[in-house]
C-alpha cells in the first residue's frame, strides 16, 4: 500500500499521481520553508497519544517479545519529545539555523528493511529540516512504517504534501526511475550493492547520501571476562536477531590461543542458550540448527569449531575476518590480540560501526582509540549495543547536517 496526501491508497490509483508528482512537488517547494515548531508538535502529539497496544501488534520482529516491543516503542517515544526534537536541532544545526540554512528540496528515502518502523524516523528527519520527503517502503517493512506515517498526518493534516510513500520493489525499475527523477537527494539505507546500483543510477545534479550496512561485535579482554558481562553479549544477540548495524555479530578475544577461543565459546554457549529460551521462537530455532549443521559438515579442526545449543551455537574460528553472523543467535567467537587491531580491522574502514567493550577499566580508554583508528564510531558495554539513544549520531555523523545546504546573502 502507498501513502498520498495522508491517505493510503493501492498501487493502481497511485498510477496518476505519480505521473502528476513533480508538479505537486513544485507547488510545494513555492510555498514557504516548514515550520519546524509545527513538525514537532505534531511528533510530541503523536507521542503522548500513541496506542500502545495498536503498534505492539504491528511490531513482526523476528521473535519479539512483548517486553521487547514496550521497550522499543517507549525508546520511540522519547525519541518523538518536543525538548528532545528542540535539543536535537539546537546540537545539530545550531541556533538560528532557519536563517542560515535551507532544505535540500525533495528527499527519496530508499530504506532499509532490517527493523520495522526505522524508515518513518528517516522521514521525520527529512521533516524536521524542511524537505519534503518520499519514501520508498523496503520489501521486508511490516506496515508499521506505514501506520507511523499516517498517524502523523492525522495528528498534523498539513504534513501531508511533505509525506509521499511508494511501496515499489526494487526491481521495478520504470518507477524507481520516476522517483529518482524528482528528487534533490536520496537518503539510501543498505549494504554496498544497493548502494553501487544507485550511483549508476542517480543523475549527477542529485546528490546521493549514504547510510551503509556496518557491521558491530564484541571485544573482551581476558582480565574482564564476568559472566554478567558476557550475558550482555547473548542479550543483545537474542533480542536483536543480529538483525541491525549495532548487533553483535561475534565476539573477539584478545588472544592468539585458539584453546582459549574454544574455553570461552565453552562458557559463552549456556549464557546464549538462557537468553534464548528466553524469547523462545521456532522459526529463528530451525534456522539457527540447520546452520550449524551445515557449518559442521564443512569443518576442519584446523579451523573452525562448532558448538550446538538449544536453539542457538557458537561457531569459533582462527581467522580474524570481519563477517555477519551467518544466522541468527550463531555468532562466531575469534581470536585479535590487541595489537593487532588496527591492522586486522583497518580494511573494512567505512563498514564498522559499534564494539562492545568488556574489559577492565584502565584499558577502556586504549582500547577504544585503537577501535577509532579503524573506522569505528561507538563503543558500549555490550548489553547496550542496540539501545537508541535521543540525539545520537548516525554511524559517527549528525544526519540532519546532510540535509541542508548552508546558504548567504551577500
């Protein structure tokens, strides 16, 4: 389904509107720049407002609890204050900023599908500095984006030419084309191939801004390895399904002993199956076996170690690549002696987002200069990994900074 004009409309009636977008978008980029005051009213209403139970039973996560959901939506709520939109502007774009600035013009949001709900805080970003904004739905979005959106637009009627979603696929290249055709700039969510199909694509007058897919993991120290420490690990790995740019994906230990990356995966395995049983999911489970199945048909002593549990494994490796899990709740557990960090993680710069540091206090600071030098931006205990943050930067920059253009009258 689409969204136009605040309401929600099929594919075949969406067919004249967009032979008719440009035209609309010009009619509104010759009205006056947005009111940011206005968007954010209407994000502090929807907020306070919002129906809990009406969007706990949108949320289709991969084995998300109940709990989970609250948790997520609460963080979705503070994230929609007036004073954390206001604080949010004032760090990012300075004070006065209307008088310095101005929007880009017309946003295409190509998001990613990785967690429902997180392409309508792309758009929201895209209102806030004045733009408006089309969104182009991820063939994996759930409706929650889509029910976010239309919300807004109840909440705030006159937001509705500054909100335009499209559910086309990909591969429907005669309306992507159209799309790209009229915007200014599009915002692409997604990994390098998305990424590279689109710069063939988009014409040079429009600018292309990119959110990559990154990669986070776990880093521990042989001084700190507490089991409450580690149970942060296996949390965050369950809940998130290793689904996001901030999931942990494995762990690192620094050591070059693989008997010590065998003794930890050891230790490490009851604390993921606590957490999974947890948040018991059949689907997530059968995946999870059948990849360590496959994983122990393919290795080799030398290599690579596989450790099965209920619903979720362990895979320890020798080498030190930069990988995703390959399912969820199997992370992998390798060896990086801490001197060789910068070495080993310096070619996958740009891909890198969050470590999770376990370790003793007088090594935190050393350690995490060594993880920046590699292209990492965050570091966090590792039960934080995932949490979002009111205000935090985007894979190290202020997002709302790449939608404006900084203007002067002489």
């Amino acid at each position: 389904m689409n969204l136009v004009d605040g309401a929600i409309l099929s594919a075949d009636d969406c067919e004249p509107i967009l032979e008719n977008l440009e035209h609309r978008l010009i009619v509104t980029l010759e009205q006056e720049r947005l009111n940011p005051n206005v968007v954010i009213a209407a994000c502090h209403k929807l907020a306070s407002e919002l129906d809990e139970e009406r969007y706990l039973a949108k949320l289709d996560l991969p084995g998300i609890s109940p709990a989970l959901g609250r948790r997520y939506i609460a963080e979705a709520k503070e994230m929609l204050r007036a004073d954390i939109l206001r604080a949010r502007l004032s760090m990012e774009l300075g004070d006065n900023y209307t008088q310095r600035t101005e929007p880009i013009g017309v946003l295409l949001h190509m998001a990613a599908g990785n967690a429902d709900g997180l392409p309508a805080f792309s758009v929201l970003e895209g209102l806030l500095t004045g733009n408006i904004n089309i969104l182009k739905l991820p063939a994996a979005e759930g409706g929650l984006t889509l029910e976010l959106l239309a919300d807004l637009i109840r909440t705030e009627p006159s937001l509705s030419k500054y909100i335009y979603v499209f559910d086309y696929s990909s591969h429907d290249l005669t309306h992507i084309m159209k799309l790209l055709s009229v915007a200014d700039a599009v915002v692409v969510w997604g990994g390098d191939e998305a990424i590279a199909a689109l710069r063939t694509m988009v014409k040079p007058n429009t600018k292309l801004i990119e959110w990559g897919h990154k990669v986070s993991f776990g880093y521990v120290t042989r001084s700190s390895l507490s089991t409450v420490g580690l149970s942060g690990f296996a949390r965050n790995i369950v809940e998130t399904g290793q689904m996001l740019c901030s999931s942990c994906q494995g762990l690192y230990v620094d050591t070059a002993d693989m008997e010590e990356i065998y003794a930890l995966s050891e230790r490490f395995l009851p604390l993921l199956e606590h957490e999974a049983g947890a948040l018991a999911t059949i689907g997530i489970a059968a995946q999870a076996t059948l990849e360590l199945y496959t994983a122990s048909l393919m290795t080799t002593p030398a290599n690579v170690r596989v450790f099965r549990g209920r619903g979720c494994g362990i895979i320890a490796q020798s080498n030190s690549y930069v990988e995703s899990a390959p399912a969820p709740r199997v992370p992998w557990i390798k060896p990086l002696p801490r001197e060789q960090i910068v070495r080993t993680l310096h070619p996958y710069k740009n891909h890198l987002q969050t470590v999770g540091l376990l370790c003793s206090g007088d090594e935190r600071i050393s350690l995490a200069q060594q993880f920046f030098k590699t292209g990492v931006v965050r570091i966090t205990q590792g039960e934080n990994m995932s949490c979002a943050k009111p205000n935090a930067p985007h894979d190290g920059e202020y997002p709302l900074r790449r939608y404006v253009k900084i203007t002067n009258i002489e």
